[in-house]
C-alpha cells in the first residue's frame, strides 16, 4: 500500500515536505509566542504525516512529539488566568514617552507616521499584563462624546487579542458612564484590519472602523 502511495503521487509527497520546511522555518520568525506555537504546529504535523508516508519512522515520531508539545503550551497559553490592569498615566508621563521612543519602529509597523502630540483631550495609559507592560493605549476625546483611537500597540509576544479584549471591556465599563458610547479607529494594513474586527469593530467607510461600547 505505501509503495503505491509512492508511486502514484510522488509529487504530492514532495510537496507536502517541502509545505512543511517552509511553515517550520516561517514559525522561527515569528516573535510572538502564540504565533510561533500555531505556526510550529501545523509544519511539524504536516512532517508527521510527510514522514510516515514515505517510511521514515523517525522523522514521523520526532515531528508527532513536537505536535504534541506544542499542543500542550497552546493548552496552557489559552487556559492561563492572568491579571490585567489599566494604568492610566499623564500625557506627558516620562516612561510612556520613552516606551514609545523605544518601539517606535515596530509602532510604525501597523501605525504609520504616528506621532506623538498630545492635547488636552488625550487619554493614555499602559496596559498592564500580570504586572508586566504589555502595551499602549492611547485615545482622543471629541464633542460629539466619541473616542478616536490614535494608538493600540501590543508588544509582540502579547498578541493573542487578550489585550485588546481586556481594553475596550475596560473603555466601555469607565466611559460608558460618562456618556461616550462610539470608539472611532483606522486601520492601516490588513493585519490591523483583521484585529479590529475581531474586537467586534464594523467598518464605517475607507479604513476607518466603529465599536458601539456596550
């Protein structure tokens, strides 16, 4: 039987191999734990599969026990229960400047020519992950009681949407009260995009996007 799996499709076998060196060495780029973990996932099941129908035991095994293994971190990433808190900080707060000068160039990223200029409508704050900073919240107040999101930044080993979650839960139980009940933001590429419609944001014309806070 595998001897004609062999021969029938040796080309399929060649390419689920080489589908599989190229997902495995892509999950190496990723900073992000979570991204890794999946990425990793999917390349080691397809050498799994790779080396079982082409007889290679050892190769089946190895890869089947990192499937395994990263299974079960993803199982503890998605089961974890963490503390999240908001700090929330004046616009001119010496450690928000300096973290936005450090991670400028991955802010850049997914805000392009962002900058800095706060005004006396600004609100920002740090988002705070089991006591670690995990991110920067950054927001303008306007008349018609909306907020316009000018910064969402995420640390990279801390996009798993948790964050964001915990945020605009955050924003609707303090701003809610006071009247504000739209969260205005734009969206710069497509991973942005995606990001925000997966925190319940609805397009609203161009790259701009609308949250109802509830």
């Amino acid at each position: 039987m595998l001897s004609n799996t062999l021969s029938m499709s040796p080309n399929i076998l060649e390419w689920i191999g080489y589908s599989a060196s190229v997902i495995i060495a892509l999950s190496m780029t990723m900073s992000s734990i979570v991204k890794f973990r999946w990425i990793n996932f999917t390349g080691a099941l397809l050498f799994s599969i790779y080396g079982f129908l082409i007889g290679a035991w050892p190769v089946g095994f190895l890869n089947g026990f990192i499937v395994l293994t990263d299974a079960y971190y993803l199982y503890l990433i998605y089961s974890k229960k963490e503390t999240f808190e908001i700090l929330e900080v004046r616009p001119d707060n010496r450690y928000l400047i300096r973290f936005l000068d450090f991670h400028q160039k991955d802010i850049h990223k997914f805000f392009p020519g962002f900058s800095y200029t706060p005004t006396g409508n600004t609100i920002s704050f740090l988002v705070l992950r089991n006591m670690a900073v995990a991110g920067i919240f950054i927001a303008q107040k306007n008349e018609t009681k909306a907020l316009e999101v000018e910064l969402d930044y995420v640390l990279p080993e801390y996009r798993d949407l948790k964050n964001g979650r915990f945020v605009y839960y955050w924003l609707s139980q303090k701003f809610a009260e006071s009247g504000f009940t739209r969260v205005w933001a734009k969206a710069c590429s497509k991973s942005h995009r995606k990001y925000l419609l997966r925190l319940g944001f609805t397009e609203s014309g161009g790259e701009h996007f609308l949250k109802i806070l509830e």
